[in-house]
C-alpha cells in the first residue's frame, strides 16, 4: 500500500455538521454550525469551538441545543457558519429558522431541524464545550418504528479535505448502506 501523508490535520470522515442553538440574555435565539464536535459518554456531548456569539450566549443560559444539518435545509445551516449573531442579531431568523423552547434546558430548538439533542453546560474550558444530554427529540416525521430514521432526516456531513458538505444523494456510505438495506 502507497499511503499520501497529509501531516497533522483535523481530519475525521465522516464528521457531522451539529447547528448549535442557544439564547442571549434578552432571549433571542441564535444559532451556529459546528463540525468538531462527537458524542464521549452515554450522556455526554464535546465540542471544540472557538468564542463566539453561541458562547457568549451558553455562559449565561448554561444550556445549549444540537441539532443535525439536514439536506432540506443545508442553505440554512451553512448561512449561520458564516455569520455571526455578534454582527447580525436576527441571524437565526434571517437564516429562516423558527425557534421553539426546549421543555428540558434553556435554549432553542429549531422547528426546520426534526432532531436535536438537549443538553445543559457541564463546562467550558480552553475551547472545549463539554454538555450533558438531557433529552434528545426527533419529529414524528423522521421516525419510522419509533426509531430515528436517517432515510428521513437526510442528516449531512461535513468533508475537512474539500470544505464542502455532503448530502445523502452525493455520500457514498450511505448509499452503500441503502443498498446493503442495513
Ligand atoms: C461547516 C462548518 C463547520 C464549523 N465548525 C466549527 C467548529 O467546530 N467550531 C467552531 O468554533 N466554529 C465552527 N465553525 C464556524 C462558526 O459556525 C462561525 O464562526 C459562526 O459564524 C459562529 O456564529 P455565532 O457567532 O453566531 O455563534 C464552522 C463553520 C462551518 C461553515
């Protein structure tokens, strides 16, 4: 085998693209992409992220969403990756976003992006959010069997070499999964 040595970078295929959701103190909603972030415990959400409007906001509400990027709405979700809530306050609905109230923590869910997880600042230190899940909720209509049905969410995933997000049509993985009916 002849390997390309590409150097340190950070590379982890697939990788998600996470739409975080929290309020500001007046409580409007704001929301950002995040693509270097994964589950590290049952209960457990960590996610590298630099200082943004997002964090501003998580450290006063201690409570942040996650939801998944989906086909339908991958405008939506790369516009709030390229904006800031700092520069533009009604980021979250000039992104065409409607926001409903977690029953579960202090911040947003957005009513385009059927699943989210629910989670409450453990702590946030040197860059590196840690949250507990609290709950994590999926619109009926992305449920089959009462089961969270990927076919349906159409969940997007970012590629660090290229930049760019993959949907479901284009990524590969999937649709060998969809052939093999896993
Ligand atoms: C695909 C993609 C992935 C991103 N991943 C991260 C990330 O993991 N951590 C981070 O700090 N910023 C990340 N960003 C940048 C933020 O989303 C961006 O700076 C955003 O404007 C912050 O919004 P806010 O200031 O309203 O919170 C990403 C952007 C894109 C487009």
């Amino acid at each position: 085998m002849s390997r390309v040595k590409y150097g340190a970078k950070p590379i982890m295929l697939p990788q998600p693209v996470l739409i975080i959701g929290t309020y500001d103190e007046n409580g409007v909603p704001n929301a950002m992409n995040a693509a270097w972030g994964i589950t590290t415990d049952f209960k457990e959400i960590t996610i590298s992220l630099s200082e943004h409007k997002t964090t501003d906001n998580f450290k006063i509400r201690k409570a942040f969403t996650v939801s998944m990027a989906t086909e339908d709405y991958v405008v939506a979700c790369d516009y709030v990756g390229i904006e800031s809530g700092r520069n533009v306050p009604d980021k979250f609905a000039k992104a065409g976003f409607h926001a409903t109230k977690s029953e579960f923590v202090d911040a947003p869910l957005i009513d385009e992006l059927p699943m989210a997880l629910e989670c409450k600042v453990k702590s946030f230190e040197d860059g590196i959010l840690i949250g507990e899940i609290v709950n994590v909720s999926a619109d009926e209509s992305v449920v089959t069997d009462g089961k969270i049905d990927l076919k349906k969410l159409k969940p997007i995933a970012f590629d660090p070499c290229n930049n760019v997000a993959w949907g479901r049509s284009q990524y590969d993985i999937l649709i060998m999964r969809k052939e093999e009916k896993l």
